[in-house]
C-alpha cells in the first residue's frame, strides 16, 4: 500500500489545508488545558501533519504502516530525527506499540478507514487509549458514509498534469461498506519518458453508533463527533466525522 505512491502523493495533496486541522487540534488542547510536549501523530504518511505539527514546537512520534511514506517524511525531516524531535515508527496501527504515554494523539486523513471492521477500530482505539496518558486526547477524522457511497461511490477521476497523469476509478459495495481505488499512474521521468504504476486502496465507513461503541469499548470517553472542523454536528452530506476522545482521569 502507498508504495509507488509515496512519491507522488503530496502533489496530489497539494490543495489540503493541514493547518486548519492543525488549528482543530489546538483547539481540543485549550478545551482541556492541555500542553502536550509530545503529538504522537497515526498513519503519519508522507508526514504533513507532522510537518506542521514540528512548526508548532511539539515532538512528533509519527507511526505509519507504509516504509515508503516513511522514508519519504525521514528524507524531509533528516535534522528534527537528529535533533530527537521527530521519531519514526513502522507499525501496524492496530498493534501501535509506544513504551511511554502521551497526552495527544492525532489521526488524520482517513487512516482509520483503512481498518477493514468494527473489530480493528476497537482494537486500534484500545491501543490508543494504552498509550495515552490519563486526560489525554484522541482527535481523528473518519470518511463517512455519503463520502464513500456517493462522492467517491462507482466514480471515475482524471487528471492530467505536466509532471503526472492518473486515472483513478472507485469500486463501491453497499454489502461490504468498501469503496475499492483503483488508481493508475503516469509519472514523468528525468529522460522525458512516463513511468507507469498502479496502487489499489480499500476504505470502509463506519456508523456513528459503531463509532460510539468502538471508543467506549477502547476504554475511553466521546467528547464530540462532528461533521467539520467548525465543531458543527454531522449531516446527512457531511464527508467526514471528526472524532475527540479522551481518556478518563484516573
């Protein structure tokens, strides 16, 4: 997964802006006087909300399943690794393994539609809420429904760039909840030629109520679910959730 990807995937992404979801997160911090000195940052990829996040003066732990993505955020950020502000970590989500706790994590850009069932997204939540610190905070966005049903749906995108063309076609089940991607590159070389590639990806969507339950059976405690990044509720159109939790003090 996001193997070829990784080298074009920021050019992709070039129109996301990471500091509103930054801002959101600060936002949950002030809510509940917290300063965290450590972000540790999930499904990290390419590293963009790390980036942002190191601006911000916090350490980031960033976790990610994909070496490649990885090798792509060490080569940016080869003196904050030196430095000791930035720690990088190849591992499974679901079996996240950090041997001290921390007072935020983040998890960003739909990694968590990547857990093919309710029984993943608990067990992640659980690692989670191992590795947060008492008071500490989850903040984490999931695709919803209306976004992988009928955005991305059976659709078909393209789009042609004088660096890079790709086709990129959606496959959605309403049985399995899943929306497969398939997607087709041509990437330009240094010689003028077009390197071509091929990445799948499957996303699912989760109910609000197997949201709930999948937090509260983590061991932690809803503080919002909402339809943007203006705190508002979700409607029926809304793309994402936006999800707080956080861990009970003891």
């Amino acid at each position: 997964m996001y193997e070829l990807l990784a080298g074009v995937y920021d050019r992709l992404m070039a129109d996301v802006n990471y500091d509103d979801w930054v801002d959101f997160t600060e936002g949950v911090f002030s809510r509940y006087g917290l300063q965290p000195a450590t972000v540790l940052d999930l499904a990290c990829g390419t590293g963009a909300i790390t980036e942002r996040l190191l601006k911000r003066g916090y350490r980031v732990v960033g976790v990610d399943l994909s070496p490649d993505m990885l090798a792509v955020c060490a080569d940016r950020h080869e003196e904050d690794l030196e430095r000791g502000q930035l720690l990088l970590l190849n591992q499974d989500m679901r079996r996240l393994e950090y041997p001290r706790q921390v007072e935020a994590i983040v998890c960003f850009l739909d990694g968590l539609n990547y857990l093919p069932s309710v029984e993943d997204l608990t067990q992640t939540l659980g690692r989670v809420a191992k590795t947060l610190a008492p008071g500490g905070v989850l903040v984490a966005d999931l695709h919803t429904e209306h976004k992988l049903s009928t955005v991305l749906g059976n659709e078909t995108f393209t789009e042609i760039r004088e660096d890079l063309a790709y086709i990129w076609s959606n496959y959605y089940s309403p049985v399995t909840r899943m929306v497969e991607m398939d997607l087709l590159f041509f990437v330009a070389r240094p010689d003028g030629l077009y390197e071509r590639f091929e990445e799948s990806h499957y996303q699912v969507w989760y109910t609000r109520e197997e949201i709930e339950s999948a937090v509260a059976a983590a061991g932690l405690t809803l503080e919002g679910l909402y339809g943007d990044l203006s705190g508002n509720a979700p409607s029926e159109t809304s793309e994402r959730f936006y999800l707080v939790a956080r861990k009970t003090v003891e």
